[in-house]
C-alpha cells in the first residue's frame, strides 16, 4: 500500500473548478467545435493549460506539480470533458508518463525529468499499444538490447500512441529479455525523447510514422511510433535504474488512467444530459414540450440516474486511489459502468433531438462519436469485467 495523499481542503478545490471554469468559457467553448470539426490541434489551448498548471496536476509540488488528489483531479477532468473531450488526453497521457516517473523512477530521474514534464516543457504519454498486443501488454516485440557503453539500442513500432506527433517523449515499454518466463519479466520501461534535453539534438532512429484518422477524439494526434537502432542513455531513461519491472510500472499507470477514463465519459455522458434537458424544454410537438411527453420523460429520468451513478463510481474509485489502496477494481467499475453509460446516454441524446441530435449545428454527434473510444481506451470493457471478477474473488475467499 502507498502513501495516502493528504488531499485538499474544499475552498481550495472550488477554486481550482471555478478557475478551469472560466477558462472553458472565455477560450475554449468560442472554438471547441470548428476545432474538432477540422481536426486540429489546438496549440494556442494546449499553452494555456501549461499555464494552468494541468500536466503536473497531480505530480507533487517538490517537483513543479500541483499535487492534486485524484478526486480533484477527475473533477477537473469531467469538467474539461463537458466542453471538449479530447483537450483532456492531452494532459492525461502526459500525466500517466509523469506518474510512472514519479511512482518509479529514480530521485535522480524524478529531478531531472519531472520538473520538465510538469511545465510542459516536455509533453508525452504512454508508448505501451503495438499492432498486436493492445489488451495483452506482454506480447509486444519492441526490442531494448543493452550495450557494454551503458546504453540500450531500441527497435520496433508502436501504435495508436496519444501525443505521438505533437508530444516530444514516450515512457516507452520494451522487452529486454524476451524470454523470459513469465512473459512480464521480461519488460522494462525508458522514458524516450525526441530530443536531448541538455543540448537541443534530436536522437537518431526515433520517428514518427502517420497521424491516424478517428471517428471521433478530434484535434488529439493518435499516432504511430518507430524505433530503428534508437540510442539511449541507461542511467537516465532506464526508469528505476532496473530491468524487468515495465509491465509492474505500466499497469500501476493504467490504475489513475482508467479513473481518468471514466471521468471523462461522465463528462461527456454530463454534457449530453444537460443538453438534452434543456431542449426538451423548448422543442414542442403535439403543444406541448417534448419534456411534459411520457416517452421522453422515461429517457431523461434513466439518463440522469446512470450519469449521477457513474458520477459516484468515479468518486469511489478516486477515493481508494488517494488512500493508497490497491484499486484495479475500483477502477476498473467506474471506467466500465461510465464509459457504457456514455455511450448509452449519447444515443439516447441523439434520439431526444431528433435529426438535430445527427447535425453538426449541435454539440450531440460529437459527444456521440467521442463515447465510444471510452470504452476501448486503457483497457476494454470485456477485460475490465475480467478484472472486477477475479478481484472480487481474491478478496472474498472461502
């Protein structure tokens, strides 16, 4: 078990809200939607949200972080998500690769790397996913051959990496031992620049390969990675200056980015909610709103009800993390319930709008395309049931 956090007083906490609150209306809202609809990054967005502190929410103040409980932090996340989901994987994948560093990494490395990351100064994510080893990490191929000059030579692809193009780092997850029994001993993470840090030159055999085109998570680059005869450093990229523990390291990650996950399908799942109360109140058919109709009302009254109820998975979820519990299956409950829960609200907002709800005039259709990566994401929603079951079981024997 971790440390607990020490958490935040609540004044605090509303501040924060407040603060991202006005931010959403001042810069985000006016240009969300053109944004997303062309599929641009948002640069003028992302150098705003370094000023906000947001991609060191939750690394510790010691290192340029705001230190932010997880309950803070999903609530900063859902919020961001009511307005524009993919501003929220700009962030979240940087933190995940901040996290395994801090979590993981040497006092030297946490010195060295995380005041960069917290400033945005250096933005990334996580290189896990490969063509075929998405859900089942310990059969990746990417290659790190230690050499006698205290170096790893990497070779190997990656793919559907958030912030591949744009971000300028990967905690990256290799196999030094590919033969190794269990498969996950043979695993190590090296956090992998694009860029030295200290000189400015860019490291051979580390390029990007196409932006991947997406239903839906708009403006984000999802892309792929590619690793021919790529150099690093030991001491400073070999995260806990040991071999073997990458698999630990990358599902300990996964634990804060599948709470992440969720709360971003509240957001979304939030959003489409409030839209579709206010239109039911000024759509009439037959003379009346379409919200006095019984057959709306059912949807409105199930929608709400799954959305405040993922709200609470999430905050439970939360919770244990900032304990220092063990919370795969917290976790694990609130990114599946939350991201169905998305996916079932948006269509049901679609309906309630009628052909409006399948026009680009609406915010709908985009929430509608944004819910379903909620449940691939981090995990898929058929593993995450796995894990609630056998968790359930490990912890209920008789």
């Amino acid at each position: 078990m971790s440390t607990p956090h020490p958490g935040i007083h609540a004044d605090d906490e509303a501040a924060i809200l407040d603060s991202i609150e006005r931010w959403l209306a001042r810069e985000v809202r006016p240009v969300a939607e053109k944004l997303e609809h062309d599929d641009i990054y948002p640069t003028q967005l992302v150098e705003q949200m370094k000023e906000l502190g947001l991609f060191g929410a939750t690394i510790s103040p010691e290192f340029g972080g705001l230190g932010l409980p997880a309950s803070t932090y999903t609530r900063i996340v859902s919020l961001i998500a009511e307005t524009w989901m993919s501003l929220t994987g700009i962030f979240n994948s940087h933190i995940m690769m901040a996290t395994v560093v801090e979590k993981f990494g040497t006092q030297a490395q946490k010195e060295y790397w995380l005041p960069k990351f917290c400033a945005g100064e250096i933005r990334g994510g996580l290189g896990l996913t490969e063509a075929d080893a998405g859900t089942d990490l310990q059969a990746i191929r990417t290659r790190a051959i230690r050499t006698d000059r205290g170096t790893y030579i990497i070779n190997g692809t990656k793919t559907w990496i958030s912030n591949g193009i744009e971000g300028g780092a990967v905690a990256l997850l290799v196999k030094t031992d590919p033969d190794a029994q269990p498969r996950h001993k043979g695993m190590t993470m090296l956090i992998a620049p694009k860029v030295d840090p200290d000189n400015g030159q860019r490291y051979q055999g580390f390029r990007t390969g196409k932006k991947l085109e997406k239903m839906g998570y708009k403006g984000i680059d999802s892309a792929e990675l590619i690793f021919e005869d790529y150099e690093l450093d030991a001491e400073r990229h070999l995260v806990g200056g040991v071999e073997g523990k990458g698999f630990l390291m990358a599902v300990g990650g996964l634990e804060l980015g599948r709470i992440n996950v969720a709360a971003r399908a509240v957001g979304i799942a939030r959003r489409a909610l409030k839209e579709s109360v206010a239109y039911a109140q000024t759509r009439r058919t037959f003379g009346k709103p379409i919200g006095e109709h019984q057959a709306i009302q059912l949807k409105l009254g199930e929608m709400a009800t799954k959305v405040r109820a993922a709200e609470l998975l999430v905050q439970d979820a939360a919770a244990a993390y900032d304990r220092g519990d063990r919370c795969d299956m917290e976790a694990g409950m609130a990114k599946y319930f939350a991201s169905e829960t998305g996916v079932e609200v948006t269509l049901e907002a679609m309906r309630i709008f009628g052909g409006y709800g399948y026009s680009k005039e609406y915010p709908i259709e985009r929430l509608y395309r944004d819910a379903p990566l909620m449940c691939i994401g981090e995990g898929t929603n058929e593993m995450q049931r796995i894990i609630i079951a056998k968790q359930m079981i490990a912890r209920n024997p008789v």
